[in-house]
C-alpha cells in the first residue's frame, strides 16, 4: 500500500513510481471526468495485480475484502496510523483534516449464549466458538442491512464537498493518491451502501483484536483448570488440597511480576497505550509500564507467552491423569453401606430369614460351607468436588582535547582554544613540524602531522616530547591539586537508593504474605474446629463442660500457636527484606503479623461456628476474602476507591494489616524515592499522597487489628454456644 511511513503518496508495492504509460493514461482519463463521476469512480487493482477504473458502486464483497485485506496489512492492523496517513494526504495540500462524528441508528446487538455442555471451556468448544465468532464479524449483511451508520463532518458540509476540493488540490499539486486510500475515502464519502466498507473496516480490526485477546484469555483459563486438577489430585483430601492451592497461589502471585516486578505484553502494546510516556523518553505509555514492571516490550513475546500458557496446560493435565491413577487415598477408608445392606443385617440380626442370590454368595464366601460371608465388598467414600476459579550520568565540562597516538601513549592533554589555536601552536613549537595551511582543518592537519610516518621522518617521539613539556607538569600539578579536598568540603552523598519500584515490591511482599498465611490458617482450622465441635456435643450434652468453656479453650490455644508462627515467619523475613534494622520496627511488624494471623485463624472458626461443617464454612469464607483482597488498598490504592465504596476499605481487616505493616516500616522515612518520571519524593510524602497512609494513624490501625481478633473470637464463642447442628 504505501512504501514507508514517511510519504503517504508513495506507491504500493501494486503501484510503483514507475508508472507505465497505461496507468498514467487511467488517472489522467480519471481526473478528466466531471466532478459527480471522479468521486464515484476509482482506480481498482485486482488480486493478480491487474488494475482497472472501476464504479464503486459495482464493487463486489471480493473486491471489499481484498481492499480491507490491504488496507489493514498496510499498517500493520494499526487504526491510529491509517487514520495518521488519511491526515497527511489533507497536509500535503494544506487541507485542514475533517472531525467525524459518528452516529448509529437502529442498531441492533445480538448476544449468543450456549448452555449444558455445550458452555463448557474445552477445546473444541473453543475452536467452534472462535468461528462463531468470526463468521459473525465476517459476515458483511449483518451491517449492511441492519445498520444505518451517520457521519457528521466538520468543518465542511459534506465529507463530498471536501472530498472534491481535495481532488482539486491534488491535480493541481500533481499529486497522484494511493489507489486503495482513494477508494476508500470516496465510499466513505458516498455514504449509503458504500459505507458498509468503513463499518467492515472498523469491524475488521475490532474482531481482529478481540480474537487476539480470547485467545490469551482461554489458555489462561485452561492453564488454571489444569493446575487445580493436580492440586487436587496431588493432596487427595480437601484440607491438604487447599494447602497445596493456597502455595500455587502464592507463588504465581510473588513471581507472576504485577505484585513483584519482572518479566501480558498484549494489552498494553494496544492502541490506547500508544499515547507518549513523557517529555524525557521516546517510549510509548504502554512500552514503558511494561519496561518498569520488568517484562519485555516486543510483539513476539505475546505468542510465547500464549505457547507457555499451552505447555503448562498439557504439563498439568498429564500430573493429573498420573496422580489421579497411581496416588492411594490419604488415611484409612471407611465403607460405605448401601441402604438395603443396612436392611438386609438388621433383618439377620432379629433372625428373619433372608434370601441371597447364588451369585453373590459364591463370590464372596470364598468356599461352600454354608456360612454367610463375613464381607460382602466396600463402596469406597466419594465426595463430589467443584472449584471455580540507577544509573547515574556524569561529565566533566572542560575544553580538554585528550589525544594519543597508536599504542596508547598520550602525545597532547590540554585546551584547544578558538579554532584550535592551542593546539596548532603546541604541535607547531616542534621543530621540523610543517605550519598548518590557511583555513585547513586542524584536525586533519593534527592526524597528519603526529603520524609514525612523519615520526620516522622527523626522528621524534610526540609522547616523549610531550612528557618533558610544561603543559605536562601542568597538569600533573593540577591533578595532585584537585585530589586532596578542600577545608570546606563535604562527604558525596546520594540521598537515596530507593526507587517507587522497590517500595511497591516490599509492599508487595507485605501484601502476599498476609493474604497467603492468613487464607492458609483459616483454611486449615476449620476442618479442626468442625471435628472437635461434634465431639463436645456428646460431652456437653453428658454435662462435662459448658458450650463457653469448650470455646474459649479453643481460642486460647491458638495464642501461643500463632505467636511462634509469627516469630519464626517474621525472624526469617526481615533478615531478607530491605527494612531498617531497629528494634522498634521489628517489634511493629511482629505485632501485625501476629495479630493478622490471629484474626485470620478466629475468622476461620468463626465461619465453622456459624455453618453445619467445614465444607460449608468454606463456601460462606471465599468471597469475604475476595472482597478483602480487592479492598485492601493494594490492588487499588485508597484514593482511587470510588468514595461510596471506601466505607468497605475502612472495614476491612486486611487494608488496616497493610496499613500498619507499611506505615510502620516506612511512614516515618524520610528519604529520597526516583518516581517513574523522574522526579523524587520523601517517602514518607509518597505514601500519604498516592496511597493514603498516614504515620500517625499507626496506632489506630494498630487497634483496629486488634479489634477484629476480639470480635472474630466472640461470634466464635456466641455461636459456639447458641447453634447446635448435631442431628441426633
């Protein structure tokens, strides 16, 4: 289509500069018609590169999809440049570039739902409703008669009437347009069923880019399905299995680099990201929020990524089949028996007589001596399961020429003066050195001069010669000068080593710390506390203990539990993490975590206390730590929480964890921190102003967390109390 970026107006690799004679004569029998039929006729090169003068109006859904086909691949399915290289051709003849505005009517969205399994996300399901799709988007008569699409153009009266001044300017001009850019702009002029080519266009590149995105989206989502089928089919139980869930989960948070950076290049290589970064870089916005989280710019690793995704899926599906046949079930199996099994021994028990089938006797008696088989085989427990799911820049502003000659010797260190009359008039001291020639170049002159050939000639050395100069004690003098310090000089410092980035990732850390332990202990108290609840039913009921005393015991022994899982979490920790190393700061963090994970584990039981069992503990507790984790101030910072939202910010237990693990270790620092943009912030500033946390709400989030383990505790013992889900 075009040949370069640069000139709009230049041919196609269907349209050359060398023009023959037989085009030529096609344009300029074109530019000859009357204005109404130039902007209805246009020049049509064909799939063979056969071109003809066509009607617009007698194309045929072939010829519109050849045009879109190179209309897009012309700009590398990039909208914003096509529409760039419509603006040039108007610049070339100083035409001002028309706005559109567009205008829908009677349109009409059709949605397709499948159901049953035919709604399934499998892989054939995929592949038919990829086609599905573009089938839809292909199809030209779902637009065509359906839609009636208005353009409304400014400053001129008709996107025509500009259109024909164009054409004008351009005959004039000599200018000869690109033949399928022509054509599309005279049918987006004509309106009518010409317009459909716009709509097609736009719809094009739309499914283009959806297609693209589905297809990143569905092997996400098949990797996800098979990592939790070898979860579940690695731990065998629903307690180890979530364990194992709740670890998968941490790590591909930690390395999966939005919580801590490193290397979805899709999105933000995206039109909407193309806008520029700043005034200090080249990079697009997109390019450089993916240079700071550490991935990799370039298109192609968009189609690693989307392969990977592929691997891990068959990696994991393979686990499965191999765990699912050859792991033996955890602990000892219990059987199950049948209801008419129940019957049939109750009957045997009163000494009714009892019919059994030949069959089954011999199966299982293992001899015929009359006696009835002691077993008559095991219906293995089944529990149906679903899970969804810096560098520093430095230089010395001196007119200093450093100059060696071959090997490395230094023959000149000094000033060159104006026009380089320092240096003309050392090298020119030398006796045997010819003068430089009026208005020769001097850098020339000195190349020539200092040559091993003219060395030879001259039986000098320069480095000698320069050695034994006074412009060599010079500078030797001023180098010893410049070594020692002055009286009133003070010690280099660089104010900070942090970076925004750095401070991110230690929240980050902070971030999936709380989330991962804290969902993990709560997660595996309530299968525990579900057990021991039904076991105090029988010892309550036989007067042993009150319902108060069995839950406060159960609160009370997981004080010191959690205590030394807190000590031996955070010694570990705060030895890698870069905090400050005082005493105080420790403590703080101890303190939080502590009490984080007591709050967790008390929510834990807390929902056991409340629900019939621990499988249904687990169902009521997963969307709580949903809605916490999404309004914890992490993934989206206080101030942009939309204002009749943030009340649940305030209530959340996990915002005020991270709130006083941050505030704790950095609200009180004030040191430099190097933005994305440049600039630096103390950080004590940076917090306040971009997440909210104040140093002096420390010990308000102190209490708060606080708070939730006493409230956590008593709904625990109130429930503990009042509900009794024995059914016996």
């Amino acid at each position: 289509m075009w040949n370069s970026a640069e000139n709009v107006f230049s041919r196609s690799t269907s349209f050359r500069e060398e023009d023959d004679d037989e085009e030529a004569l096609r344009w300029a029998a074109l530019e000859r018609l009357p204005t109404y039929d130039r902007v209805r006729r246009g020049i049509f090169r064909n799939i063979v590169g056969d071109s003809k003068e066509v009607d617009l109006s007698e194309l045929e859904s072939t010829d519109h999809k050849l045009l879109l086909e190179r209309l897009v691949n012309s700009v590398d399915d990039d909208p914003e440049k096509f529409f760039d290289r419509m603006r040039k051709r108007f610049d070339a003849v100083d035409l001002e570039f028309p706005k559109i505005e567009v205008r829908f009517q009677n349109l009409t969205v059709e949605s397709f739902v499948h159901v049953g399994s035919r709604a399934l996300p499998t892989i054939p399901n995929f592949i038919f409703n990829m086609a599905e799709i573009n089938a839809a988007f292909g199809s030209s008569k779902l637009w065509k008669d359906d839609v009636a699409v208005g353009f409304g153009w400014t400053p001129w009266n008709s996107f025509a009437d500009m259109l024909v001044e164009l054409a004008r300017r351009e005959k004039n001009a000599g200018i000869k347009p690109d033949e399928d850019l022509d054509i599309f702009m005279k049918s987006l002029a004509l309106g009518g069923k010409e317009t459909s080519l716009v709509v097609e266009y736009i719809m094009k590149v739309s499914a283009e880019t959806l297609s693209v995105k589905v297809v990143a989206q569905f092997c996400l989502h098949q990797m996800s399905i098979g990592l939790f089928r070898v979860m579940g089919s690695l731990g065998r139980n629903m307690i180890v299995a979530n364990t194992f869930g709740s670890f998968a989960m941490l790590v591909v948070m930690a390395l999966g680099a939005y919580i801590i950076s490193r290397a979805s290049v899709n999105e933000f290589l995206g039109h909407s990201w193309k806008k520029s970064a700043g005034n200090y870089t080249n990079l697009s916005l997109g390019e450089a929020l993916l240079k700071a989280r550490g991935y990799f710019p370039q298109s192609y690793w968009y189609w690693i990524g989307v392969g990977a995704l592929l691997g891990y899926t068959v990696l994991f599906n393979i686990l499965f089949t191999f765990f699912l046949a050859n792991l033996k079930p955890l602990g000892k199996p219990q059987a199950v028996f049948s209801k008419e099994e129940l019957q049939e021994r109750d009957r045997r028990r009163k000494g009714e007589n009892v019919v059994t089938e030949l069959r089954y006797y011999l199966q299982n008696s293992g001899s015929l001596n009359g006696k009835y088989f002691k077993q008559r085989g095991m219906v293995l427990p089944f529990q149906p399961l679903s899970m969804s799911f810096s560098n520093i820049n430095y230089f010395v502003d001196i007119p200093v020429l450093l100059f060696m000659k071959r090997g490395g010797e230094l023959i000149y260190a000094g000033p060159l003066g104006a026009k380089s009359y320092e240096l003309v008039k050392y090298f020119e001291a030398v006796e045997g050195v010819p003068k430089i020639r009026p208005g020769y170049n001097p850098a020339a002159w000195m190349l020539e001069v200092t040559s091993p050939a003219e060395e030879s000639r001259l039986g000098v050395d320069f480095a000698e010669i320069y050695r034994r100069s006074s412009l060599f004690q010079r500078n030797k003098e001023l180098v010893e000068t410049l070594s020692k310090p002055s009286s009133n000089s003070k010690e280099l410092y660089f104010p900070s080593k942090e970076s925004q980035q750095d401070l991110f990732n230690a929240m980050g850390s902070m971030y999936a710390a709380v989330l991962f332990i804290g969902i993990t202990n709560a997660t595996a108290v309530q299968p525990v506390v579900s057990i021991e609840r039904f076991v105090s039913y029988r010892e309550r009921a036989a007067g042993m203990y009150s319902g108060l005393a069995f839950a406060f015991a159960q609160v009370a022994i997981e004080f010191p539990y959690v205590f030394a899982q807190s000590v031996i979490y955070c010694s570990i920790f705060y030895s890698m993490a870069a905090f400050e190393w005082t005493v105080t700061k420790f403590i703080w963090y101890l303190f939080f975590m502590y009490f984080t994970l007591l709050f967790f584990t008390f929510y834990g039981m807390m929902t056991t206390a409340v629900t019939p069992n621990h499988n249904v503990a687990a169902i009521i507790a997963a969307p709580f730590y949903m809605l916490w984790n999404l309004f914890s101030g992490f993934m989206i910072p206080h101030k942009r929480i939309p204002i009749w939202w943030r009340w649940y910010y305030w209530a959340n237990p996990i915002a005020w964890s991270l709130y006083g693990l941050v505030v704790s270790q950095y609200g009180d620092d004030h040191r430099m921190v190097k933005l994305a943009d440049g600039n630096s912030w103390p950080m004590r500033q940076l917090l306040e102003h971009g997440f909210g946390y104040r140093h002096d709400f420390l010990a308000i989030a102190a209490g708060m967390v606080a708070f939730f383990v006493v409230f956590f505790a008593l709904i625990f013992a109130f429930a503990i109390k009042a509900f009794n889900f024995q059914r016996r």
